[in-house]
C-alpha cells in the first residue's frame, strides 16, 4: 500500500506532459443522522473538484468545505468516533483532501466490459481537533467492474482503506463494496441507483450502508452534472444525505 502514497504525485507530474481534458467545479451536499449516537449531526459540505483525463487514466483532487452541527461524536466520511459528547456545537472550516489516480486496465468494446483500478490517497488538511478530520493519512485501493446491455449499465466496487495513525482516534482498516446500475434515458440523461457498504472503521461503530438514487446529465460544456438523494440502512451511516455537483471542461 505504501506505493500509492506517491502513486498520485507520479501522475500529475506525468499529466503535465501529456495532452488530455482539464475540468473544475464544485458541489453541495447535505445530511443530517445520528450515526448511532442518539443525537443528531447534521454535516454540510461543498467540495471543490478538479480532474484530469488522458489516455487511460482519470486524475481527481477533492477539497471540501465542511459545516458540522453536533456533539463532537461524528468526523465526516468516518462516522461515530469515541471522542466523547462536548455539548452541541458548529464547526466549520476546510476538510480532508482527496487525491486519486484511477487506470482503465480493460475496456472491450464488442462486449462493452470494463475494468478500473483505482488508488486514493486522503491527505490530513482538515482541524481533527475540531472534528473536520481525522490527522491521519489514508491510503484506499479499489477495482470497479461494468457492463453495458442496451441502455443499462451495471456497475460494482471492491475496494480496502488502510487508515493512517490519528491523535484523536483510533481507525480499523475496512473492506468497501458498492454495487449499482444505471439507465440512459437519451443523450444526455441516466438515471440509476447503487447500494454502498463498508465495515466498521471504530471499535464500538457500526457498518456503512447507503442507498443512493441519482440523476446525471452531460452536456456540450459540462463534462457532468449530477444530483442525487441518500438513504442510511445501517447506524454507521447518516438518515439521509442531498446534494448536486457539476464539472466544467476547459
């Protein structure tokens, strides 16, 4: 795993030379749960994106800024921790950034198969005393299948974070799955859902697991706009979660 830590440098410093799309944007996501703490948490984030295509490979940055309304108990994107209820506040500010470099290993156009790999690297720039983050350096890798049949296609991820030493708590490497399908309903419109899971991170946490209904569009000069809707079906996950983005090519 200690290769992907410069796996996402490699790549930019490898993009700079080579002829590919550039686009931005940003997004807004809402949600609110209690995470299994039995109070509620409501997380607000507005992530900005930039990424890189060329040839084979996908280049993506995350920075998001992040607006958390609760005890103290839930760091987004990990859920309940065991750092213990402070009294209700509101902490905003940056969050944890992610990198990640994705390889289409496999795409045969007669079967319309394909395959990715894909190497994360979430970097620490989030207040983990403020609970924006956790202080630790993160390391995922994950393959993604799909298939398409007609106007649908099938989708499915496996994929294992290795989580980095944290001051204020203590993370458990975990397995993540994510399995979906989507639907083209013209040349510019898919509908689709997926069902998204993970072990717990926390001793004492509970497992993820999402259900999300989304909408995507693209468009002569947006590489993607998106929207969806969340439902949490475990307790390691928020009740529900909202939110839009959209990417524009240069």
């Amino acid at each position: 795993m200690r290769g992907l830590v410069v796996l996402p440098a490699l790549l930019v410093a490898s993009a700079a030379v080579a002829q590919g799309e550039l686009s931005a944007g940003a997004g807004i996501d809402y949600s609110k749960g209690d995470y299994g703490t039995g109070s509620e948490t409501t997380i607000l984030s507005i992530p900005f994106m930039a990424r890189y295509d060329f040839d084979r490979w996908k280049l993506k940055a995350t920075v998001p800024y992040l607006r958390v309304t609760g005890e103290g108990e839930v760091i987004p994107g990990i859920g309940r921790t065991n750092r213990g209820r402070r009294g209700e506040t509101t902490e905003s500010g940056l969050g944890d950034t992610t990198l990640s470099a994705t390889y289409g290993l496999l795409y045969d156009a007669q079967s319309s198969l394909g395959f990715d790999l894909t190497g994360k690297l979430k970097l620490p720039t989030g207040d983990e005393q403020r609970g924006l983050g956790t202080g630790s350096v993160d390391q995922t890798l994950q393959v993604e299948l799909y298939k398409t049949i007609d106007r649908i296609t099938g989708f499915g991820t496996l994929g294992y974070t290795n989580f980095g030493d944290s001051d204020v708590v203590q993370l458990k490497n975990a397995f993540h799955y994510e399995i979906g399908a989507s639907v083209m309903l013209d040349r510019t419109d898919s509908v689709g859902a997926s069902l998204y899971g993970r072990q717990r991170v926390v001793e004492g946490g509970a497992e993820q697991r999402d259900l999300t209904v989304f909408w995507n569009r693209r468009v002569a000069k947006a590489q993607r706009l998106q929207a969806y809707f969340l439902l949490g079906l475990a307790d390691g996950s928020p009740d529900v979660g909202i939110g839009a983005s959209a990417l524009f090519s240069f």
